[in-house]
C-alpha cells in the first residue's frame, strides 16, 4: 500500500522574527492522521499548547477508528440513542445539513462503504458491484437525527464518518482559541485545511500553494494570498491505493460507492468557515466541474478546480480576490 502525507496545501511563507513582544512560535506534530503545521506569532508557546490540546480532545471525540470516541459508540449502538459531546453534536449536525444541501454529495453515513475499501489502512481492497450496493443500501443520513437540548445521537442503524469536517471544524476552534489569545498573525495547516489570521509582520498576506497533484507535497501549480479566510483542498493524490494498474483515490461518490470519477484531479474550497470549506472541497468534488461551479456562485464560495486535462476553472472573481498566480505552465485557465 502506498501512503502519502495528506499536506494538500503547502505554506509558501518566508517568515522572520521581528523584535516585538510577539514572536515567532512554530510547532509540527501528527494528528487526525495527518500532520499539523502551526505558526504563530506570541509572546510564548502557551497558545500553540492550547490548540495541540484542542486537536487531541477532537480527536478523542470523533475519530472513527477510535472505538471510545463518540462516532465510535454511535456506530455500535445499532440504532440506540447515544451522549455525546457538544463538539461532535455541532459538526454531525453540520454535516447532516450540508449533506441535504448538496443533495447527499457529501454523505457522512458512507461510514460502511469506507470501511469496505479500507483506506487509511493496511487492509486496502477493492469491493465488488454487489457488495456496494448492499453497503449503499445503510447510507442514507436522512435517518441519523441529533438532539441539541440533551447532547444526545441516533445513526439509525447508518454507520458515521465525520472525517470530511473533522479538521474543518478543529480549524473553526483553533480560530477561535487565537482570538481569544489575542493573537493576530498566525497560519495553521491541518493537511488539506489552512486557516491564515492577520498578515505577516511586514505586512504582507500569507502565501499559501495549491499543490501539482503529480508531483511531490511541496511542488505547487500556483499560489494564492489569504488573510482571514479558510481554504480546504480534496484531491485524489490525497489517500489512495494502486490495483491492477488502476489507482482508487479515497472521495467516495455516494451514488455508486466508487471512488468519484468525473476528471477532476482536485477542488480548492476558500471559506470563512472551516467546516464550510471542508465539507465542501469534498461536495464540489463528487459533483463535478459545471455543477460544482453554479453551486459554490450561488452559495457565495470561491473555489478552483483543476482537471485531468489540465485545465484551471475557477468561480469568478478568484484570480483577482486571492491574487492567484500560475506557477506550473502545464496548465491553463478555463472559463467556468
């Protein structure tokens, strides 16, 4: 099986201590199965701590893999009423919400197709045509409900996946934690999701690339200035697995089971939500280009898609609203 570091979006900063009370903090470390990038300009580490503990907790909470988690208990309960915490009930009820937004393109009760073709394990396989239609069959999130008032859960017997907002969502909290810290400058990268506070100390925004799905995590087909925003990226360099020649990437179109097939190599979701921009990077993928560009206009999302034919189609306005520059002469713009 091959693995890959799931960093979709890679920080572009050169960035230098300055003499001021805040100072530059940096911080790497592994979470959500994906490595976490943290750069923050503090008088301390103290806010880095702080966020490491958030991730930790979220993890906790809502991983799928870990059987004490809340999605862990929901998926055992066989349709049984569960507690659990405010955190999971806010992005299970986001989540439910955007599915019926996008009309199921995502769908976080895929949690048994998932499973089936095993990524993010060393159990990768490739399901038959009858398999996943008996799998789809316990798919439908319009079972699950949630309970606010009481912090309480019902799958339906459906079996839950909330890793297409988990790090959204973690990013929203981080966020938040800088605010409260009373931080101003700061860019932190969950792998496919950043969220860039403020400008750098010069003054100048973040510079943040959109990678060359066929090449390495640090090779960029172009870049982009963010300030205050959230951008997620979903991409079939992502997580995958290679069989008979034929690579499986890990973005699950809910109708058929199989991974999305549809020409896109991946979808750019800039936001001023990270859930937002994580569920959607996803949905916009399943959809497609035409779809997936009315929908993000009339949703108010700047999105860029970059396709097998390496072509560049954007939402309008992007180029101009990030400063969006083409690095990798391979590809070309597109008219949406």
């Amino acid at each position: 099986m091959k693995r890959f570091i799931p960093v979709l979006l890679v920080i572009l900063s050169s960035i230098l201590l300055f003499s001021c009370a805040a100072q530059l903090q940096t911080n790497e470390s592994f979470a959500m199965d994906t490595v976490i990038r943290q750069t923050v300009y503090a008088s301390d580490a103290d806010v880095i701590i702080q966020n490491n503990d958030i991730l930790r907790e979220i993890e906790n909470e809502m991983s799928k893999t870990i059987n004490t988690s809340d999605v862990g208990k929901l998926n055992a309960s066989q349709g049984q009423t569960v507690q659990i915490s405010s955190d999971t009930v806010q992005v299970l009820m986001a989540s439910l919400a955007e599915a019926e937004k996008t009309d199921g393109a995502f769908n976080p009760a895929l949690g048994d197709v998932i499973t089936a073709w095993g990524f993010g394990t060393d159990s990768v396989r490739v399901p038959d045509d009858q398999e996943l239609t008996a799998l789809l069959a316990a798919t439908d999130y319009r079972k699950v409900t949630v309970e606010p008032a009481d912090n309480t859960a019902n799958t339906g017997g459906m079996q839950i996946d909330l890793g297409g907002a988990v790090k959204g969502y973690a990013l929203d909290r981080i966020a938040e934690n800088l605010q409260q810290n009373n931080i101003e400058s700061a860019v932190i990268s969950l792998g496919g999701s950043i969220y860039a506070k403020g400008t750098k100390p010069d003054g100048s925004s973040y510079k943040i690339g959109i990678r060359d799905p066929y090449s390495g995590e640090n090779d960029y087909m172009g870049t982009i200035l963010l300030e205050g925003k959230f951008v997620s990226t979903s991409g079939i360099y992502e997580r995958g697995f290679e069989k008979d020649g034929v690579w499986y990437h890990h973005i699950i179109d809910p109708k058929t089971g199989y991974p999305a097939d549809n020409g896109i190599e991946s979808v750019t979701v800039v936001a001023d939500s990270g859930i937002l921009s994580d569920i959607y990077s996803t949905a916009l993928f399943v959809m497609g280009v035409e779809t997936g560009i009315e929908f993000a206009q009339q949703n108010g999302l700047d999105v860029l898609y970059l396709t097998k034919n390496k072509e560049i189609v954007t939402t309008d306005g992007f180029r101009e609203k990030y400063d969006f520059k083409v690095k990798n002469t391979n590809y070309r713009e597109q008219a949406a």
